[in-house]
C-alpha cells in the first residue's frame, strides 16, 4: 500500500534528523575545529578553586608546576622534562579524575630554583656553608634593625651574609627569619643602623631603581627583574597564586612571569616602577633567547609577615 504524502514528508524529515544525529555524534573533537563547532561551557571560580586544593594537596612530584589561567579557564599544569616513566604515571593519575578543568603543558628545560643572585649576597666567613643569592628589597621594621630580603631557600641554609664571599657578616637571618619550602622568603638584620649603606634602591645595572612601596602584582602588568647573573630583564605577569613543586619541596601563592632567569638570580627583586612586587624563587629556562617561565614570592607576604615595611 502506498503511503500518503504526510507519512513520506514525516519519514524524509525523520531520516534527516537520524542522519544529522550520527554525524554530530561520529565527528570527533579536535582543537583545531571550526568557529562554528559549540564553545565548551566556562567553569566557575569555586570549580577552578577546588581543582587547585587538589592539586596542592597532592603528592609531590618534582619537575611540575600549576596556575590558574583566566585566558584558558583551566588550571595550567606545567611537568618539566624530569617528569617520565613512574612520576609522569603519578601525575597522569592526579590529573584525570580533573578532568577539562586542567591543561597538561610540558617544558624543555628543568623546572629549578635559582640559588645565587640581585645585589649579590654571600655566605660569609662565619657561616658553615657557602653560596650566593641576591638581595632582594631593603626593609624598615619597628624597633628592630633594618633588613633586607632575600629567598627563603637562601636564609634557610645560609643565616649570616656577606657583600663578598667569605667576608665580613653584614647581616644576620635570625631564628624563625626564613619559611622555605610551603613558602619562598627570608629577612637578615644588619647588625646596627648605619653600618651597612642600604637605600631603598634596586640596581638596574645601568643605574638604579628608587622603591618606595609594595604591592600585588597585577595579570599581564609588565615587570622587570634584577638578578647578579643576568642583570635586568622584563617581561609579563602570567599568572597568580601559582604552585611549584621543587626537588626541595612545594611552594604555593607565588607570581609567574615570563621574564628569563637563571641560576644565581635567586632572592632579587621582581617590580613595577617604584614598586616591589616579589621575591625570585625558580623556574624554567634562560635567557639565551628561548621561552621562559619564572615564579616568584610575592613582597607582601614576606612583609606581613615579618611586621616590616619598604624602606
């Protein structure tokens, strides 16, 4: 029996739909898909928050770094060229149950601190241990010597400092003056006010840099950053509240830059005009021209908590 037009109209309509529902459902996703293929739905704050508890609650796996990226609307997860075989099945094992809310990235140099460093500081001859790292910012605090600033991966070993190594102690990291790793800072008193010249200054190495306050650093603000090794270099502010697992330890709350760095910047001054912004803690790469990731311990934490202010 022929069937009538309405019957064929609704069995070509249906066959229509059947055929459009099989290629939207066999059409794979790619990242290179059209502006027409639909936006993936944007996760809320508190989704990204918890994706970063945890991740900072996670076991620690040296060589990989977080930050949330506000671009992505993911939590970028960096894993340095160290992270294979059973580390790199760790992380794996961490990140999927994640799932869309994270972005595995992978760098080609080692993710490390960068011990030595701005104005450079030394371990001096009273100290048991050698090493170099930089000065990062002068500070005032009320009824106590002046200070300066430096990294905590550098005070903790190293408590009395020196302007040349093996020299004569400058200053003094006193007890509880150093939080490394969970944080990245370090306070050494000079041992009385004007023995030690030490201006509210950062060295440019073609001049200098009057600091006279600290703040937060600012998403795609540019900074510069001056280190003994490299000197000065700038860039931009790429993330905040990032986290860095270290062979040391892990390091949570920190800024990340693009700017170079290298081994022997560690503890110098990361800041925006007059302003000091952080504390250079570690990072990827150098500054023979590749790319860089760089992460540093922001000023106002160290400042709030050793009762100290710019100066």
């Amino acid at each position: 029996m022929q069937r009538s037009a309405p019957l064929r109209r609704a069995a070509a309509l249906a066959a229509t739909a059947l055929a459009l529902l099989a290629a939207a459902t066999l059409t794979p996703y790619s990242a290179d898909a059209s502006a027409a293929q639909p936006r993936a739905a944007r996760f809320a704050d508190d989704t990204l928050a918890a994706t970063m508890a945890t991740l900072n609650s996670s076991e620690q796996i040296p060589g990989t770094a977080w930050v949330s990226d506000p671009k992505s609307n993911k939590i970028v997860v960096t894993a340095d060229p160290t992270v294979t075989g059973e580390k790199l099945t760790s992380l794996n094992a961490v990140l999927k149950p994640l799932g869309d809310t994270v972005e595995l990235q992978r760098t080609t140099t080692e993710l490390k601190l960068f011990v030595r460093g701005g104005d450079a500081i030394y371990g001096s001859s009273t100290s048991s241990l050698r090493g170099r790292c930089s000065l990062g910012f002068n500070v005032k605090r009320a009824g106590l010597p002046d200070a300066f600033l430096t990294a905590g991966h550098c005070g903790g070993p190293i408590k009395s400092w020196a302007e040349t190594d093996g020299g004569t102690e400058i200053a003094l990291v006193p007890a509880n003056g150093s939080s490394f790793p969970g944080d990245d800072y370090a306070i050494a008193a000079y041992p009385a006010a004007g023995a030690v010249a030490h201006p509210s200054e950062v060295n440019l190495y073609n001049g200098t840099q009057a600091i006279t306050g600290a703040r937060d650093a600012v998403i795609d603000e540019p900074v510069q950053r001056s280190g003994i090794t490299t000197g000065l270099h700038g860039g931009t502010v790429t993330g905040l509240n990032a986290s860095v697992t270290y062979k040391e330890g892990r390091v949570t709350g920190l800024i990340q830059t693009n700017v170079c760095a290298e081994p022997g910047d560690s503890g110098g001054a990361l800041f925006a005009g007059n302003q000091a912004l952080g504390l250079t803690s570690g990072g990827s790469g150098d500054c023979g021209g590749g790319p860089a990731v760089t992460y540093y311990q922001p000023v106002t934490e160290a400042l709030s908590a050793f009762g100290a202010t710019i100066g």
